[in-house]
C-alpha cells in the first residue's frame, strides 16, 4: 500500500473539488495513484465541483461580525437561495466572519476544505463576495448592520459620530445603496462620461444654448447626489447626510448586497 499524504489529499481535491475524506478514500482505492483517484471520484460522481465555477452565483448570504475592537463582514456566495438558507452554508458564513474579525480577510483561506465540502452538499457554485475587516479606530465608531435577513450588508466607521447616529446613517446606506463616500472619490472619467450625455439631453430638448451649462450642471449634481453618500438626503428626505452628522466625519464604508458584484 503506497503512503498518501496530506498534501496529496489536498492536490487531488483542489483538482477535483471532492472532500476531504472522498479524496482520501480515492486515493486509497488507487493505491495512491494521482489519475486513478481522479477517475475513482469521476465514477462516483464526486468530482462535479470544479465544473461548476463559472455558473451563475448571484444569490448568497451577508454576515458581520463585531466586537470591541472593530467589525468584519463576510459575503458568501451561492447560485439558490434555498442553498443559502441551508443550516451548513449560515454556520460557516457566520464562521468564516468572526474568522476574518479575529485574524481579517486572508484567514477565510482556513476554511478551504470547509467550503469544498459545502460545495459537494449544496451541489452549487459557492464563492465570496466583498471580505472586510474595520478596526476601531482612537476615538472612533464602528457600525455592523444586517439588512432583509443577510440580504444587504454595511460596515461604516465614523468620527463624533454618536453610535445612534451611526447606526441611522448605516441603515441609510442599506436603503439608499450610495456607490461614493464623497463627491472627490467618484473617478473623473466617470463624470465627464455623464456629463457628456446630459449635454446631449439637453441639447435634444430644445433648450437656449446659453442655458445648457447650468441646466447641466445642475443635472449632474443630480446625479452625483445618488451615489454620493454625503450629497443623499437621509432615507429620501431633503436633509443630507453630511448635514445629519454636523461636525461629524465618515471615514469609510462598505455596503454588500447579494445579487452585486
């Protein structure tokens, strides 16, 4: 009987997407031959999740975490809705999230063989979404807020920001899906892209060509304001978050949903 180490458990199940025993008892039905335990999972029907990788995985699940020294978020990527239910994909999203707390985003690497063997159970394409750990900053707060049952996710960190507010302004960014912090981080090509297209509405409408610069402009603070968190009227009302904070500052966001990117 040839010896089968742990490294070669783990060659074959990177190659085959089988779990951890599978490949273990392939390679022992081989006798420790590479292509024979490939063909042993291949007979079985144990070898399909490699396959599935480049299948559609727009559902899932957002999890955060958080203690006193800052807050993570994890989203954990399925192709059903009924697999990101399951009882095993909320254990180990939830997992996966006070993992990257504890020791931040590369440590989701830990779990490999966990997630291969969801894999094989949920028959799905399981991946990750956006991975994210905040620390607390000195004096500073930190929100995790969990929107529609793990639907929509948001870590954002503040400074003279009271954790009321705070928690108001995360809840906002769940509802309002801002794409931009402030005005300043939306890239310029992106604006001139659009400000460009307004101009060319405008022009089709008819207007005194004195009169497109400002009706432009106008427009496109517009359209700034939708996916500018600062320029948004809080829940859609006419006062702006940066107005909401006062002398307050946003130092970061993140906002996950499942369906994104």
């Amino acid at each position: 009987m040839a010896a089968i180490t742990a490294k070669d458990v783990q060659e074959l199940r990177q190659a085959t997407g089988a779990g951890m025993m599978d490949a273990k008892k392939a390679l022992t039905e081989a006798d420790g031959d590479f292509d024979g335990a490939v063909q042993v999972l291949r007979e079985k029907g144990l070898a399909k999740a490699a396959s599935r990788s480049d299948r559609d995985n727009s559902e899932g699940l957002i999890v955060v975490a958080q203690n006193d020294s800052g807050a993570s978020l994890v989203h954990l990527k399925s192709e059903t809705d009924f697999a990101a239910k399951s009882d095993e994909f909320i254990t180990l999203a939830n997992e996966l999230a006070e993992l990257v707390l504890a020791k931040g985003p590369e440590a989701v690497s830990e779990k490999d063989a966990e997630i291969e063997d969801l894999k094989l159970t949920v028959k799905e394409n399981i991946d990750f979404g956006p991975i994210v750990k905040f620390d607390l900053p000195p004096g500073g707060a930190i929100d995790a807020y969990i929107h529609g049952g793990g639907k929509a996710g948001v870590l954002i960190e503040a400074e003279g920001v009271n954790e009321e507010l705070l928690h108001e302004i995360a809840m906002h960014i769940a509802f309002a899906k801002p794409t931009y912090l402030s005005r300043e981080e939306v890239p310029e090509a992106e604006v001139e892209k659009e400000r460009a297209a307004l101009l060319e509405i405008t022009k089709g409408e008819g207007k005194p060509e004195q009169a497109w610069p400002k009706i432009v402009e106008g427009r496109l603070n517009s359209w700034l304001g939708e996916r500018v968190l600062l320029e948004q009227g809080v829940f859609g009302e006419k006062e702006t978050v940066a107005t909401k904070i006062g002398e307050g500052k946003i130092n970061r966001f993140v906002f996950a949903s499942v369906g994104s990117a």
